[in-house]
C-alpha cells in the first residue's frame, strides 16, 4: 500500500470515529431525562400523604424515564437546591404538599427562574404556600399558581367534570371522575386567567352550608408563566388517591407536560 493510500485510510478512520462520537452525543444530550426539584419541606401543616407522594413520584421517574427527581426536604435543602445558581441544574419543581414561607433563598428569582421557561407542578397544598400576608403582602407566588387556599370542609366523594380530555394530565379520564378526597376552596375563582382541566359544577358535599348548590370549583388547571407551564392540582390529600392509577398518570402528564416533553403551550 502506498504512503497516500494509508494516510487516506487513516483519515477516513479517524473522521468516522469523529462522527461516531458527535452523533453518540448528540443521541445522549436528546435522550437526557429531564430534572425535577420535588420540594416536600413545610413550614406550616405538614399533610401525612409528604411521604407516601415522594416514594410515588420517585417510581412514577423511574417508570417513565424521561425525567427524573431530586428532592429537597429541609430548610437547609431549600436554601442549598433553589437558590438562583443551585436552579439552574432543574428543568421543573414539584410542590408536593408544602406550606407556608418555604424560605427560598430568592422569592423573585425563582419566579423568573419558570418565566425563562422552566415548569411548575403544584399539588394539593402548594396553593396553602406563600400566602401574601405571610410574605409581606406579595402576591406574587400565587398570582404564578393560580389560586389560594382558602378552606376545605369534611373529605367528600366528589364527581369531578374533566373539562379537557386531550391534554396530557387528563386524557386517560372518562368525562367524569369520581374521587373521595379533601376537597379545596380557594379566595377567587380565577377561572378567566387559567386553562380549567378539571372542575366540580357543585359545592362538595363537605359539611359546609353550600353543600350541594351549583357554583363553579376548579380543582386542576394549567397556565403559561411567560415561557414557562404551571400545572395544579388540587387533589392528593389522601394517601388512596396518591395510590390510585388514575391520580399517577394525573400527575406524570402534568410533569411531562410543564417541562415539555409533551403537548403545546396552554391557552391561557
Ligand atoms: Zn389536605
């Protein structure tokens, strides 16, 4: 073999592996999982289901595989994992039941953190966190989620009207979803601002005088942040909705949808 032909051959080879290895990392960035904060810590109730929602969303990655969950428990994780430059490693957060003053190390960063296009999935009691009078007045976390706790009567069988059946948290449901669970109420209902996934067209049956009237009570919903996704819902009290398959892919498709792996923006 001449001198040419060998230095061609070893070139060709040495381009290919070139290539071999760009498009081997290229497949590892496209196929890289998605990383979610799930935040259990409280600093007002503590909900006995923390737990139990915990060891499900950490099945619930491990099933699905295109993200998975780091989670942040303590004050002391809080202050480690969000501030602004510990934000960056996440794709999402998971408010799984927290409440109160979470202490984030900054409020407002973390809010232009899911502007700048991350995703927000609160459940159940993240809309019992920040509640402006215990930040000053600010308004600012719940105006993000959507909605603020204001009171929940006795747990109540509820039939629950899923009001969009194509997005991701919701398509596996019938048009109507029967759930015995603690179910909220919030201060406003911000219906005109938000995507309503999933709503009851009467007061829960919870004890409370209204029981039974006809109103209007969003319990899931979902919402553009700038060019971030919020998704909420106010269902997971209970530890046999957590367990229920149909509250797990409730959940999985709101994660897949607020970090993007799937559905378009909200229309709201
Ligand atoms: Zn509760």
């Amino acid at each position: 073999m001449s001198r040419r032909v060998l230095m061609m051959a070893a070139l060709t080879a040495a381009v290919s592996l070139a290539i071999g290895a760009i498009s081997a990392l290229r497949c590892e960035a496209e196929a890289a999982p998605k990383r979610v904060l799930v935040v259990s810590y409280t600093a007002g109730f503590r909900h006995s289901a923390i737990p139990l929602g915990e060891k499900i969303l950490l099945k619930l990655s491990q099933e699905d595989r295109d993200f998975n969950v780091t989670f942040c428990r303590t004050a002391e994780d809080v202050k480690r994992l969000m501030s602004p430059e510990a934000l960056r490693r996440f794709d999402a957060v998971v408010f799984n039941n927290t409440t109160g003053n979470l202490g984030i190390p900054d409020l407002q960063a973390f809010l232009n953190w899911i502007r700048e296009g991350k995703g927000f999935v609160g459940i159940h009691a993240a809309t019992d966190t920040y509640h402006p009078e215990q930040i000053g007045g600010d308004r600012s976390y719940i105006d993000m989620v959507g909605g603020q706790f204001k009171t929940h009567g006795a747990q109540a069988t509820v039939d629950i009207i899923v009001e969009d059946r194509e997005h991701p948290s919701t398509r596996h449901l019938g048009p109507v979803w029967k759930v015995k669970d603690e179910i909220y109420e919030f201060r406003e209902n911000n219906r005109d601002k938000l995507h309503v996934l999933m709503a009851l067209d009467r007061h829960p049956d919870d004890g409370h005088p209204e029981a039974g009237q006809p109103g209007d009570y969003l319990i899931a919903w979902c919402r553009n942040y700038g060019k971030g996704r919020v998704f909420y819902t106010a269902l997971g009290h209970r530890d046999d909705v957590w367990e229920s398959a149909e509250f797990q892919k409730h959940l999985v498709g709101g994660i897949r949808w607020a970090v993007g792996l799937e559905g378009g923006p909200a229309r709201k």
